[in-house]
C-alpha cells in the first residue's frame, strides 16, 4: 500500500514522463520519415512539374489495366505502363498550359464521335452514331458510379469513362502539338544543298597510321586517379543510378528418384489392371491395353485422371515424343510402351489406330477473328458469335463461287502472311499449322473445303493439293506430372535454412563451396526491376537489397517461383551518381591508354611530312579513295571522323599535321578533291530531310521534353 501511495502521490511527474517519452518517439519517427517531419505527401507517386501524381488515382488505374491486360502482364509491367502513361500526361500539360492549347467542347464532340461511331450502344436504327444515346450512357455510369456497366465487350466504370475522354483530349492536343513541331523542322534549301555536298563531295586521301596498337598496353600506366580525373571530364558517360549487386544459392524442389520411382510403381495398376476396394465396394481398373477404342477418351482422361487429355486425331513420327519416336512408331496397334519420362511427366503410351496420310499439304484460307482470339489486332470488334456467322457466310460465297476466294481474303482475312498469296500457303508438313488446321487439312480431301475454329479466330479452310503418304498413327497417352513429395520439399526446406544459418558464421562462398553449391552473382539490379535473372519474378527481394536497413553482406531466405528457396546476399551497393573508379575502369581504361599512348607516339615522330612520318616505327601508309563526311570511313583504318574531318578542311595537295584518331595516331595529305555536281533545284534534297526529321520529331521531341523535366519518382516506395 506505501508503494501505491508514493505512486499516486507523484502522478503528475509520472505523467510528465510518459509525455515526454511519447514526444520522443514521435519526433524519432518523423526523422526517421523526412517526408511526414517537411509536409511531403505520403500519397504520392511522382511529381512532375510540380504536378502530384496521386496514389489512390494511381492505382485504380493499374487495377483498372491489370483487368484488361489480363494475368500475363505482371503487377510490375502495368505499374510501369501506368507511369509513363501519366508522366507523358503531365509533361505535355505543362507544354499545352504555356501554350494556352486546350480541347473545346465541339472539339470534344467530334472526337468522341470519331472514336465511339462504332459501338452498336451508340448507334440509331440506321445503324448511325447518335450523340444522345451517348450521353445517356455516361448519365447512367456517373449514376450507378462505382459500379460498372457493359460497352462493347468490356466492364466500364465513370471513372474510367472520364479517364478514356481525357486520353482522347490529350491525344487530340499532342497531335497538334506534334503538328506544330513538325511544320517547324522543314529543311530550307540551303540545309539541302549542305546536305547533298555531305553526301556526294570526296577525297581521295593518303596518310599514315601508327596504331595505338604498336605499344603494348603492360607499357601503359594508369592510375587511379587517372580514371577519376576521366570520370570527371567525362560526367554524362559515367552518371549511373542506384544499384544493387547481389548473389544467390539455389534450393530447387524438385522430384528426387525416390519420388519418381514410386510414381512410376503407380502406373503398374494401367500397365497390368488392379482390383481396389474403395467405399465399401470393389473397383477394377482394367489394363490399358485391354481398354476398347470406344472407351478410351473416358479411361484416358477421367478413370487415370492424365493431365495430358486424350485427341483423337492421326499424328506423323515427327509428332511423337523425340525421347521416345523411334519406339513408339514401331509398334502395332494395341501395343502400350512404359511408363517413360518426357517433359517432367511420366508417361503410358497405347498405340490406337494407324492409317496413310499425306506427307505435305497446300491450302488457302481466310482467317475471321474475334476479340480475344490471338494476334488479334487493336481493331478487331466482332464477338466470337458474330465472326464463327461471317465464316460461315465467306464458306457459303466461296462454294458457289470459287472465282471469288482470293477476292475475299483481301477483304477479310487477317494473316497478313498469306494475304499477298490470295491466302494461300504452299506445300507444308503437318507440323506447321496449329493443330485444328492441321488436322483439317491432312484428315480431309483435296478440293475439300469448310470453317476450322482455332486461337486465331476462324479459318474458312480449302486443300488445294496433297502429296506423298506415309505411316501416321493415333496414339492415348495416360500422363502422371513428376513431383516432388512433402518428404523431398520438407529437406529442400531444410537444406536452405541450415544453409541460410551457416552465413552466420562463414562466408558465403566458402559455405557454398562446402556444399557443393553453385552461386549465381546478378549485378547492377534497379531499384524498380522485377526479373532476376535465374529467379524470374522477384520484387521482394529487390525491394529487401533496397532497403535501408540492408547493408552489404546481409543475407535472407526468399520463396522462389515453381517451388524452392534462394538464399540471397547483397554483395555491393552503388549510390545514384557518378560511378566509382573501379567498376569505370572496365570502359575508361581503353581511352585513358589511348590518350597516353597518343602522347608517347607523338615523342617519337620527328619529321612533319607524310614521307617522314612513315619512317616512324610500327607506322602504316595507306590510300583512302571517295571518302565522304556521310561515311567518315578509312580503307585500311575503320571508322575515323576526326581524320576525315581534318581532310575535308584541307586543299588539294595540303597536308595535316598530327590527328588522335579512334585507332591511332594520323598524318593526312589531300591527293585530289572531288567536288559534287550543282543541282539544278534543292528541292527534292529539302522534302527527303523534311520527311526525315518530322518522323523523328515526335519521339525526340518527348524525349527532350522528359529529360528537362523535374521528375520525383515515388514508385519503389509503393510497389
């Protein structure tokens, strides 16, 4: 009772000191996030010109991509795709508001109209665009927001309707501002007859070369403050951003043949037929061989459960497994072959049926395709339903009229590979076409013709010819994936953290090389790259090498895709800047060696004349005829622009004196000039640099915008 007492007789300074605790912790970790201590927001993903990209926004961006690009796209890809999407956005606003451009709401009008005229949502009875039924749909998204409704054939919400508009806004401001550009990068007639002597004056040139070659590189020093004093002259080519290296143990769960020994025990039950006693009752699984025709899709694919399901069609030697092709083409009908392993499965092959089948085939085709079928283009619109109704139409045409296939592939086929030939493709083996097309075409008759759906859309099909014969069998194929059991994946658990506990003591190569192990090193990691080399898909560990709290010689565990463990260390951290003199000298060594060795042939060489520069040791003389400035290029020599230039200042007869060139050191003499004819007109020269330069406006243009632009990049705190 005394100490509750003395407790709360001293309340008021127990609270004061868990005030002040409190406060520290606080100010601890605000200085420990600068952002929440100066007022940046926590919310942003970038700042681009003063313009905050907001997160939330950002997101439901990416969700929004993520949906339509579908699971093959990584979470990374869209983010990024996302990102340069917006940043481009702010870029340009910031050149469209000093411009005072902007998108009125006629404009607007138009542009919708030019963009939406298709969509059966928005059309009358005609069949024409009608604008109030446009309106009503987005009165009816901003109505039932968040919720989305139907357009075409894909899910829409209001926001993402209002994000599509200001896409085509923006679209619409960045071609006339692409326009403007364009119109303003015009050659004059003067550029065009600079243009035209670049390309057509020459020189017939000799000279001599002593080669940086002639002194060997051991004969060279180069310090390290060489390589930092060429870093420092030499700043662009040397800015790196922050980087990670790092390196990696592989733990792989992966059968053992302990597991793969028992599945194939398992396959004796199809090899020779098992009784089992299952739910009261006994169940008989009758031997593969024995199984009838008639039922041998329903043994294959639901009694054995093979996750390679049974296709009954007639495949060539070629079509089989390589591992096993000899083997199985020699056996007769009802022969079974196995188990065997191919393609990390354990396989039970029976030999079905067998018959003659052409050798090679020539067909034509027209291929319809639909939304969603693949390779299929940005201006495909129709459902499946409505292109399966056009090949079925083409089919009927093209029977009464034979005369008009190669009219209607141009028309409507898609396979710009077969377009120019009115669709046709000549002879090829079976094992060229997808297998729909290919069984159509080497299962049927020549002259027989009809519509093949495959994941390209569908064909309206015509064998024009077929030649040779051979053997082709039907095979089912009873097929078990090898993996690895809970006992294999528990060691391989085991293994990586005993591994992972041993860096606690040893380093990792020698831990490594204990066991046996190979390290794989990655170096130069970004801090928003996704692949690892090796690894595939690894965000968390390239977020973990950026961390803070991570220094070098840190190591951690990671899950790896298809199963596993790597145990991964950071082996090295560079800081965004410029880089450090030992991962530059690889690059800077070559031209300091060139610079000093310069120097030291330029000790050696006594006389001034060609004549009696090529008395120096190691020097080369050699003739360059039709040199250009287009094509600074030396017969003899390589690549030589600074040399070629220095001619091209030179008269007739004149000689240079001493030129660092890319190879070596140069003394060039101007044996004749040959100057360029005079046009009559510019023109033409004027039109092509014209064409040129507007077709590289646009993305250059960008470019230059991007690079001057103050980007803060937010990204890696997010993602």
């Amino acid at each position: 009772m005394a100490v509750l007492n003395k407790i709360r007789q001293r309340s008021l300074f127990l609270i004061l000191i868990i005030a002040l605790a409190l406060f520290s912790f606080v100010l601890t970790d605000l200085f420990r996030n600068s952002d929440a201590l100066f007022g940046d927001s926590q919310d942003v993903v970038a700042t681009v010109n003063g313009n905050k990209i907001d997160r939330n926004q950002f997101m439901g961006q990416v969700e929004s991509l993520q949906q339509q690009m579908g699971p093959q796209a990584t979470s990374t890809q869209v983010m990024n795709r996302v990102y340069d999407q917006e940043v481009r956005r702010a870029v340009m606003s910031t050149q469209f508001d000093e411009l005072g451009m902007s998108v009125e709401e006629d404009e607007m009008r138009d542009l919708l109209k030019q963009n939406f005229t298709s969509y059966p949502e928005f059309q009358n009875e005609a069949g024409l665009f009608d604008e109030n039924k446009l309106n009503e749909f987005v009165a009816n998204l901003k109505a039932i927001a968040p919720e989305p409704s139907i357009l075409g054939n894909f899910r829409i919400t209001y926001n993402d309707w209002v994000n599509n508009e200001t896409n085509i806004a923006i679209g619409a401001q960045e071609r006339s501002y692409y326009n403007m550009v364009k119109a303003g990068v015009n050659a004059t007639l003067n550029e065009a007859e600079i243009e035209h002597n670049l390309e057509n004056s020459n020189r017939n040139l000799k000279y001599v070369q002593v080669p940086y070659s002639s002194i060997n590189d051991s004969l060279v020093a180069v310090s390290k403050s060489d390589i930092k004093d060429y870093i420092e002259k030499n700043k662009k080519k040397y800015e790196v951003e922050a980087s990670r290296d790092i390196a990696f143990v592989q733990f792989n769960e992966e059968p053992s043949l302990e597991d793969e020994k028992n599945l194939s025990s398992e396959f004796d039950m199809y090899s020779n037929g098992k009784v089992l006693f299952e739910n009261g009752k006994n169940d008989t699984i009758q031997a593969f061989a024995k199984v009838e025709d008639s039922n041998i899709e329903n043994y294959v694919n639901f009694t054995a459960n093979s996750e390679e399901k049974y296709t009954d069609s007639f495949i060539k030697k070629s079509g089989l497994p390589d591992v096993v092709a000899d083997t199985l083409y020699k056996l007769n009908v009802g022969d079974v072959y196995g188990p065997y392993k191919d393609d990390g499965m354990m396989k039970l092959t029976k030999i079905v049926a067998e018959k003659q089948m052409p050798d090679s085939a020539k067909v034509r085709h027209i291929l319809i395709p639909f939304i969603g079928a693949s390779s299929a283009g940005p201006d495909v619109t129709r459902s499946e339903a409505q292109a399966k109704a056009t090949a079925d139409s083409v089919l009927t045409v093209v029977k009464a009229y034979p005369s008009k296939f190669p009219e209607l592939v141009t028309a409507l086929s898609s396979d710009q590979g077969s377009v120019e030939n009115g669709g046709e493709y000549d002879y090829h083996p079976s094992t060229q076409m997808v297998k729909p097309f290919s069984d159509f075409e080497f299962q049927n008759k020549t002259g027989d013709i009809d519509v093949v759906q495959t994941q390209f859309g569908f064909h309206v099909i015509e064998i024009l010819g077929q030649k040779g014969e051979s053997r082709a069998v039907k095979t089912a194929t009873i097929a078990k994936k090898v993996e690895p059991s809970t006992e294999t994946i528990d060691n391989v658990f085991t293994e990586a953290s005993k591994f992972e506990m041993a860096l606690q003591e040893a380093d990792l190569q020698d831990a490594a090389k204990e066991r046996d192990m190979a390290i794989k090193p990655v170096n130069g990691i970004k801090v928003l790259d996704e692949n690892i080399p090796g690894l595939g898909s690894q965000r968390p560990i390239v977020r973990w090498a950026f961390e803070e709290g991570t220094s070098v010689g840190d190591y951690k565990r990671f899950s790896i895709p298809g199963g596993g463990y790597a145990v991964v260390q950071v082996t090295n951290k560079t800081k965004k800047g410029l880089m450090n003199p030992e991962n530059a000298s690889a690059s800077a060594l070559s031209e300091i060696r060139k610079g000093k060795k310069a120097k030291m042939i330029r000790e050696k060489i006594s006389g001034t004349t060609l004549e009696e520069v090529a008395k120096t040791p190691s020097a080369k003389t050699n003739t360059a005829s039709a040199v250009n400035m287009k094509n600074p290029t030396l017969a003899g020599a390589g690549l030589e622009p600074k040399v070629v230039g220095v001619a091209f200042g030179l008269k007739e007869g004149e000689t240079s004196g001493l030129i660092d060139g890319n190879s070596g050191v140069y003394v060039v003499s101007v044996l004749k000039i040959e100057p360029t004819s005079e046009l009559e007109n510019y023109q033409g020269v004027a039109n092509r640099l014209s064409r040129t330069r507007a077709n590289a406006a646009q993305s250059k243009v960008y470019n230059a915008l991007k690079e001057t632009a103050e980007i803060d990049d937010n990204r890696a705190r997010f993602y």
